[in-house]
C-alpha cells in the first residue's frame, strides 16, 4: 500500500535518511479500529533494525548533525513545522483512520505537532550555560550538551503530540534521535519522517524503526549506544525499562497516565466548568494519560453536576473515525476489552449519563459507550485504576480537607484542577495537590506546547513540553580555567 500524497510505503523502517526494509522476514498488520478492517502492513522491527538505526544516529552525531550550529538546527525544526502544516489534512486522515479518532481530534493533533516544532525551532539557541564566581583564579562556566543518542519508545494514543514533545526538543538540543512507534498506530510516525527529510533533516538524526515493543523496544532500550529513553506508556513496561536501562546506567524519562482529579467547590462557576468537566473524559475516547477520569464535586452542588454532566453524556454520539462524532472508536478490540472489564466492575454503581454508539457503526469497530458513574466511593477499583476509556466516576465531598485526601488518594499524581472563586483556596490546592500540572478554573490549559509536564508517583518522573524538556534532553558540563 503506498500512503499519497507523501508517497510512504508502510513497510520500511527510516534508518540513516533513508526508506530501508526491515531485516524481519515478516510484518504486522494495522488495523482500523473504526471496522476492524486490516488497513495495511507495518514493518516488524528486529534487533537488527534497530541496531542499524542506533549505529545510524551515532554516524550522525559525529557528522553534518553534530556539527550543526544551535541556529541550523532551530531553521530545520521549523522547516520540519512548516511541512506538517503544509500536510495537516493528509496526517489528519491517517491519524483518524489509524488511532481511530473523529477528524477535529486528529487536527488538532497536528496543529500541536507543528507548535512543537515551532516552540523548539526557536528554543535551540537560547538554552545558555552559567558562568559561576569562584576562587581567585579561576573562570567556570557551563556547558549544555546532547546526551548523544535518544531512544524514543511512544504509545498509540496521540502520536503526533508524543513526537513533537519528546523528538522535537531531542533534536532542539543536538541529540540523534530513533523513535519507536506503537506496532497500533504508526502512520504519522512514518509521515513524519518523510516530512523531516524534505525538510533537509540531516541523515541520522531521526530513524523510525516501528515493531513490536517486546521485540524492537526492548532492542531500542536495552542497545548500549542509547543515552537516554523517554517513554510513554503504561506504568508495567515504565518499570521495565527503568529496570533495564539501570543495567547501562543511562536516565529516562517516563509518563505513565494517571488518574486525573477535578475538584468541583460549591462556589464554582458551574456553566464554565461543565464542558472541561465532561470533555477531559471524553476526549479521544479517554485513552488520554491526562484524562480527568474523577470528579470530585462539593455536596452544595452535587445534584446540579451530577445532572447536568449527565445531561451532556446522554447527547454524545460515538461512531467512525471519519464520520468525526464525539467519540470514535478505542484502539483495539484488546483495549475495548479492557475498558469493559472495568465496567463489569461496576455492579451496584449508579449511571447518571450514557452515550450511545451511532446505529451505522460497523460492528467490527472497538466502540465503547461513554458512560458517567455517580455517588462512587474513593477506593472503589473504578476510581482508582486507570481505565483509559471513556469512563468518569462522580466522587462527593463535603470539605475541602477531604477533597484533598481523596484527590491524593490514588497510587498516581499527573494532573489536577480545582473549580472555586476563592483565591486563597486556589492557592493552598495549587500546592497540596499531588501532581505535575495543577489548573485553576480550567483543565488542560489548550494543551500547553509551552508548559512543562509529567507526573509523579506511578505516574512517572522527569519532565516533557516547555523549555523544561530542553534541560532533560541534555547533559550539564561544569568547565572549571585556572588562569591565576
Ligand atoms: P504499552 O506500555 O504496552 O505500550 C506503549 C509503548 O511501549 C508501545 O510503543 C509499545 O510497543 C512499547 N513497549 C511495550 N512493551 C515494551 C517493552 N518490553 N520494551 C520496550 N517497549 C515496549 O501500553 P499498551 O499495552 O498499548 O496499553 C496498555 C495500557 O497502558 C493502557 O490501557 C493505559 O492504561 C496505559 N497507557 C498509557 C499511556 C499514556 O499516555 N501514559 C499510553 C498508552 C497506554
Ligand atoms: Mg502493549
């Protein structure tokens, strides 16, 4: 299958500036999840593969990449920016019919590529060292410099924002990058790949090698010519690859989900909370790590939350990705039942607002209806696993101390919002809340190119986004002069 008008042939690895075939004798099959249908064949990366890449982006390094000055390196980042805008309904229409989503979705998330390339074009020259006063004597400076070699292993849920945060500021700072897509979803990788050589990407500095993450990931982690891992993922294979790059001593960086509060106070301006309330659920099906998969909400207004974001659940239509509905499908039939193992779980929970599954959606999609419980307790399995599907749990509370202890009550810590007028409220929660990323009257913040992010606890450690991932993706050098 050749993919037009970037003319990719799904099958190769981009290894060395170049559209190479795989040395695995066999492929994997990409599925569309809006009918089940094989949509085409994707490399099946080996060990070989990604030795090929890793040994690729060394070459780079000690060639035209390494030597690129911070500017070159920014005036390629954007012209990579520019060819995804100049592309957005292309990588559109492969994000939508390969993860599934409803095309507003799949645009947005090339729109965020391009801001990510755009951010880190202009950020290359402007990361400085330090000069340090010290002894008589002497000058110490400090100098920011590449790790060298980046592995980077992503998930299937929103490619194209997990390339530009993760590569995009790898590339900002000098590194050579190889990317490891999920074997679910690997279109835009691939696309994006294609778009990065014509934008005069010097050879090396990205290979895509997709594959299994057992076979071509666990290659890419534990190949000694790496320097640094960024994953996203699920918090199993996050220990995984903490455990095996220990064994090279090499750093990562790991974002895996969370299980997101949202803390509604009686003094809330309800009307503008409802549509972040609902729509940190809902978007992308929920398979989202910054998902708001719990609602905490103040008893003075429980009532009116529970009803109103019920109101809104039972309007929303799931259906084909390209039919661009509220919801499109999961990714896979494996994740839809996974999503429904969870609600078997909830015997006995009240629903207070469901979706419904558009009538002509094929029966071979992984369409889950998106379902809203209420009145659910704090360490109910529901409320403290991460479901990653369309699925939110309405918790009350009566004070804001208990507020705070079921907020922080989960085995996680990535995201939190509090919904209150009242200032100084807004500032104790800002700090007591466990999290990355705290917002005040809103959730998400647009996306937030510029805002640094990442979890702590079983969410993960390390930082991605804004300037802060600058500082992740290199290695500081002290230089100390003794001139007398
Ligand atoms: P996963 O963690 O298995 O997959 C993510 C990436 O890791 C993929 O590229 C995969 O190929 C790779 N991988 C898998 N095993 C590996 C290994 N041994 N060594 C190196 N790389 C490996 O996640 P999966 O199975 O797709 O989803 C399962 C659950 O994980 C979801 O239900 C969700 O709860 C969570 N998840 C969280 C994400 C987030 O954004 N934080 C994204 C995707 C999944
Ligand atoms: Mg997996």
């Amino acid at each position: 299958m050749t993919l037009t008008p970037l003319g990719l042939d799904p099958t190769l690895c981009f290894i060395g500036g170049a559209w190479v075939r795989s040395s695995a004798s066999t492929c994997l099959a990409l599925i569309n999840p809006s009918d089940g249908s094989a949509l085409c064949e994707i490399a099946c990366g080996s060990e070989n593969d990604v030795d090929r890449a890793v040994q690729a982006a060394t070459s780079a390094l000690q060639g035209e990449w390494g030597k690129a000055t911070a500017a070159e390196r920014g005036r390629v980042l954007a012209k990579i920016g520019q060819g995804v805008l100049a592309n957005v309904e292309e990588l559109t229409q492969l994000e939508a019919m390969d993860v599934g989503k409803p095309l507003k979705q799949a645009r947005a998330d090339v729109i965020a590529l391009a801001r990510y390339m755009e951010f880190y074009a202009g950020a290359c020259d402007k990361v400085h060292g330090e000069t340090i006063p010290y002894l008589e004597g002497y000058t110490v400076y400090t100098l920011r410099e590449p790790h060298g070699v980046t592995g980077h292993i992503i998930p299937w849920n929103y490619p194209m924002q997990i390339i530009g945060r993760s590569v995009g500021a790898a590339l900002a700072m000098g590194n050579a990058t190889v990317l490891k897509p999920a074997e679910e979803a690997c279109l835009t990788a691939l696309a994006f790949a294609e778009i990065a050589r014509r934008a005069g990407l010097p050879d090396g500095a990205l290979n895509v090698v997709p594959g299994l993450g057992a076979e071509a990931g666990a290659a890419l982690t534990r190949h000694p010519g790496v320097h640094h891992v960024s994953f996203t993922g699920s918090v199993g294979v996050g220990k995984l690859i903490q455990e095996t790059t220990a064994r090279n001593v090499v750093p990562v960086t790991l974002e895996l989900g969370g299980k997101s509060p949202q803390l509604v106070f009686d003094d809330a301006d309800i009307d503008a909370a409802l549509p972040f309330l609902v729509n940190a659920g809902i978007q992308n099906a929920g398979q989202t790590c910054s998902a708001a998969s719990r609602i905490l909400v103040q008893r003075g207004v429980y009532a009116r939350v529970v009803a109103q974001m019920g109101k809104r659940y039972d309007g929303f239509r799931v259906g084909p990705a390209l039919e661009d509905l509220d919801l499109g499908p999961l990714i896979s039939a494996r994740q839809k039942s996974i999503v429904e193992g969870y609600l078997a779980q909830a015997d006995g929970l009240e629903v207070v607002g469901k979706g419904r599954i558009v009538a002509d959606a094929p029966t071979n999609g992984a369409y889950v209806a998106p379902t809203l419980f209420a009145g659910v307790r704090a360490d109910h399995v529901l409320a403290q696993e991460e479901i990653f599907g369309p699925v939110q749990v309405i918790i009350p509370f009566d004070t804001e101390e208990e507020a705070v202890q079921i907020a922080n009550g989960t085995d996680f810590g990535l995201v939190a919002a509090v919904w209150s007028q009242n200032g100084a409220r807004q500032m104790r929660l800002a700090k007591q809340l466990r999290a990355g990323q705290v917002f005040l009257n809103n959730y998400g913040a647009g996306g937030g190119v510029e805002l640094p992010f990442g979890g702590t606890g079983l969410s993960g450690h390390g930082r991605e986004k804004g300037f802060e991932a600058l500082y992740g993706f290199s290695t500081l050098k002290t230089v100390a002069a003794f001139h007398g």
